[in-house]
C-alpha cells in the first residue's frame, strides 16, 4: 500500500494484558473496534481508518501496540508504522483486494453458533477436499450441496485445505499471507461461515488444515512489523518462524483460536508439524492444542508428521497424526513405483504391518491425499483397476481413513499442482522449481510437468462428476456401514501377494495380482 498524508488521534487506552490480548480487529459495539498488533520493529503504531485518518495506538509491554478506536465492521483499516508506510495487519480477518490491499473489520460476532457434532475418534472418517476444485464454482457456496451426500455415504467430517488469503486467486492454499482472513476467491469470512454452519446441518464435522510452518512468498509486510522469522533453522518452503518471540506464538496459536471459537470449526489439521522448531519448555504446537481446547473441549487436533516420527502424538497431547506408510506401501505393491521415497516400501509383509499396527484410531491412513495425488508429476490420480483393492484396504483397516475428493466415485480427473503468484519472479520460480523436481523420475520428460501458473492447469483439477461410477460409490457405502460394527481388532493373513483380513464375523480377501477384493460375511 502507498504512503497517505493523514491526521493523528490519540486513541482510547484500554489495558490489555500481552499474553491474552486479542490480536487484530476486534468488534466490541456498534461503533467501536480493539485494534491490536504485535510490532516490536516500530516506535510507534497508528491505525488509519478508510484510508482518512491516523490514530494512534498505545504502546504496552512485550512490543505490543493497541487501543480503542470508532470504527464499524465493513471498515478498511492499515496500521502505520513509525509514521511511514501502511501496511495489512498480520492478523487481518479479511482481504477483499488480495495481499497488497487494506484489511477489513469483520464482526465475527454475526456467526451463528449452530450445533456442533462431537468428532468421535472411533467413528471419524475424514473427506479431504480443495474448495477451488470441489466444485464448478470453486467457491464455500458452491461446495456446499455436496456436503449432505457425503454425510449420507458415511463421511462424519470434511477436511478443508488451507483458506487463508494466499497471492492470486488459485492455489493449494499452503503458501498463506494473512492466515486469519478467508480467502476473498472462495467468499471470504462470510462465505465460510455459512459453509460451516450447512456442513454442521448436514451432520459434517469441519477439520480445517492450518499452517504455522512457514508464510508464502511476499512476506515482506508482516517483516515490517517485527521478527516474525529466524535464520537458526530452516524450512523447505520459507524463513522459518521464530516460536521463541511471544508475539509469533499468539499470532499462530489465536490464529487456531479463531477457527474454533468464531467459525465454530471443530477440529484442525496442523501441515508438516516436523518443520516447526521450538526450543520453548512448552512447544507451541503443545501451547495450541492446550488452548484450543480450553475454548471447545472436544476440538480435535491432528498432524502431519514426517514417517516415524510420534512427537505430536506422545509429547504435544494431539489427538491424531499421518500416517503416511500405509499408503506408501500399498502404492507400490500396485503400481510398482521406487522413484523418490517410494524406493524403501512395497512388500505385503510390509502392508500387513501398517494395518496390524496398534492402537489404530491415532493413525490416520488414505490411499489418495492432496499431496500423493498433487505432488505427482502430472498430479494423475490412481488406475481404475486399482480402486477397488485400495477401498477395501483402507475402509477394512481400523486405523482412521481419510478419502480424498472424488475418490468415492472414481474422479478421473487429475488433481494438479497450481499457483497464482503475483510476483514474476516468484512465478517463474516455481516453474523451474517444479520442473526440476522431477528431472530425474523415470517414464516422463520435464516437459510434461504442467505449468503451476497456467489457468488451464487449475481447471483441470475440478472435479467432474458427469463420469462418477456409482457401483465403486455403493462399494464405499459398504465398507463405511461395516466399519460402524465392526470390531477394532483385525486378524491379517499373507500368502503371497494375496491378504486376509478379518474382524469379527467379515472378512475381507484381496489379491494384489489380479487387483481383487472381496467381502465374505
């Protein structure tokens, strides 16, 4: 945003003590709006109200700046630092023109609070799902008529890929600015919560997927306002976050804060947790789960986490994490792949271990995700042949089973990796990147990695419901029903490449070679 010439007024003090002060705009009355923001690189904070008039806000203890201010929600705001440039607030609620333009204050006091169901670990059946792709519309309304067919299938919470305002209008959603404001492409505050709220009606959990690993490309504003990064460790994608400045860990841990308490979302899915470093007594992952929890007690937290590693699980208090090893193993068992990580994993036995593993509701097991579709070269989704056999494997398992969009019915559309970065150099970056992450995969030419920027790329990765197959569907329905009454226990046999899997009265036998399973009672 550009500099403005624009009057100072003191704003109204109102003590708030740091560790527990709401952080962004804050509607308290009609007419009256907390502004507060963590900003230890400033000498001085103003907020300026559609774009009019500068008010200054208190500084208080730990470099935090707030104050009262007469504003209503609807209002533009940015905050003014050291009387310079203006710049979004961290904690925005709301960016209806992209990353570069004002914030807005949402009253998220106007959410309805309708009624929650409680996410049973036992019974979960997660439905991960992308809002851009899921439907025509690629909007929380377009989703939502969806969402009682899965409820009746036998779905009980939909997992919702990041929504946070990222740069463009496309993309996964990982690489998010301002993680507090809804994505303005799919409806924005507005928009989610009424997604939530049919989702709730229709009997859905919500588990939204929130990342505290690393911000996206463009970061440059939320620099301005102090050290939100650290060069004492390093991530894949980004500046790794600093968990040692208390204002970066109540800018993470409101941040999930928010979701529960303003949206009603009922669970939160925590990216790649191995990449958040905290040398804290208390790990900020820990802090999260603690705190959400003390808002909604049955908040469900889980995580993705690297293969092998349980730290979510036996030290940060959460309730389920990834597990990516039954996947791993039944991919190359049927398609034989040993490009990249696949290269240690594709024996029965090996397969026969991930469903005997034990106790089996922490482990959340799928056969298709957003990363071992999307992450492909070609983002191509598994083989017919094969849909069948990995159904029946994962709706068996007892661990906790996670479907990816359209897989029920067979999608035959791929799910691609696509951007929309508004910085060139960002954009052709990723290109190259993308490109040369699968220089060396056998059976393709770079050449045929799509293009992560291209309109098209993005379009082909709707899904098409026009060609669904209702005989894998009902399967589905199948497999969902069983796993309501049947016991957790699971006898697996292994002979050959076949598998015998039984609990209780059903059993479940399946034949790798000729791609095969099928259900005896």
């Amino acid at each position: 945003m550009t500099q403005r010439a624009a009057g100072t007024l003191p704003a109204v003090a109102v003590r708030v003590d740091e560790a527990t002060a709401r952080l962004g705009a804050v509607v308290v009355g009609d007419d009256d709006v907390d502004f507060a923001v963590w900003a230890p690189s400033a000498s001085s904070v103003a907020v300026r109200i559609d774009g009019v008039v500068d008010h200054a806000l208190e500084p208080r203890d730990g470099g935090m700046f707030g104050g009262r201010v007469a504003a209503r929600a609807g209002a533009r705001y940015a905050y003014v630092l050291d009387g310079g440039t203006a710049f979004p607030d961290p904690c925005s609620r709301s960016q209806p023109d992209g990353v570069r333009g004002e914030s807005e204050v949402v009253d998220t006091r106007r959410h309805g609070r309708h009624g929650r169901p409680a996410l049973d670990l036992d019974e979960l059946v997660l439905y991960e799902l992308h809002i851009g792709t899921f439907s025509g519309e690629g909007t929380f309304d377009g989703a939502v008529p969806y969402l009682a067919p899965l409820a009746e299938l036998g779905v009980t919470a939909v997992e919702v890929m990041p929504i946070a305002t990222f740069p463009g209008r496309r993309g996964w959603g990982y690489d998010g600015l301002y993680t507090s404001a809804p994505h303005e492409a799919y409806g924005g505050p507005d928009g989610f919560a009424r997604f939530v709220e049919a989702a709730h009606s229709a009997g859905l959990g919500v588990v939204l997927d929130v990342v505290y690993n690393h911000v996206g490309p463009g970061n440059e504003a939320l620099r301005a306002f102090g050290p939100y990064f650290t060069d004492r460790h390093e991530t894949a994608w980004g500046d790794a976050l600093d968990y040692s400045q208390r204002g970066v860990r109540e800018w993470a841990i409101q941040n999930a804060e928010l979701w529960v308490r303003d949206y009603g979302v009922d669970g939160l899915r925590l990216d790649a947790v191995h990449a958040v470093v905290d040398d804290e007594p208390t790990h900020v992952l820990a802090e999260l789960a603690e705190r959400v929890r003390a808002l909604e007690p049955g908040t469900l937290v889980t995580s993705e986490v690297e293969s092998g590693d349980a730290t979510p699980l036996e030290r940060w208090g959460h309730d389920a994490q990834w597990a990516d090893e039954f996947h791993h193993e039944l991919q190359v068992l049927l398609t034989g792949e040993r490009d990249g990580y696949y290269a240690d994993y594709g024996s029965v036995e090996g397969l026969a271990r991930q469903l005997r593993r034990t106790p089996p509701e922490p482990l959340v097991y799928c056969s298709q995700n957003h990363d071992q579709v999307g992450n492909r070269a070609v983002g191509d989704r598994p083989a017919a042949e094969e849909l069948r056999v990995r159904a029946a494997l994962l709706l068996f398992a007892p661990q906790t089973p996670l479907l990816f969009m359209g897989e029920e019915y067979g999608e035959r559309n791929p799910f691609q990796f696509f951007t929309d970065h508004i910085d060139p150099f960002i954009a052709d970056a990723t290109r190259e990147g993308r490109r040369r992450e699968f220089a060396g995969f056998a059976g393709f030419s770079a050449d045929d990695v799509p293009d992560p920027q291209a309109p098209g790329t993005f379009e082909r990765s709707k899904l098409d419901r026009s060609r669904s197959d209702e005989t894998l569907r009902a399967f589905y329905g199948e497999l969902l029903e069983l796993r309501r009454t049947l016991p957790k226990e699971v006898d697996v046999e292994v002979e050959s490449r076949r598998l015998r899997l039984r609990r209780g009265p059903v059993v479940l036998e399946v034949d790798l070679d000729a791609r095969t399973a099928e259900l005896r009672r």
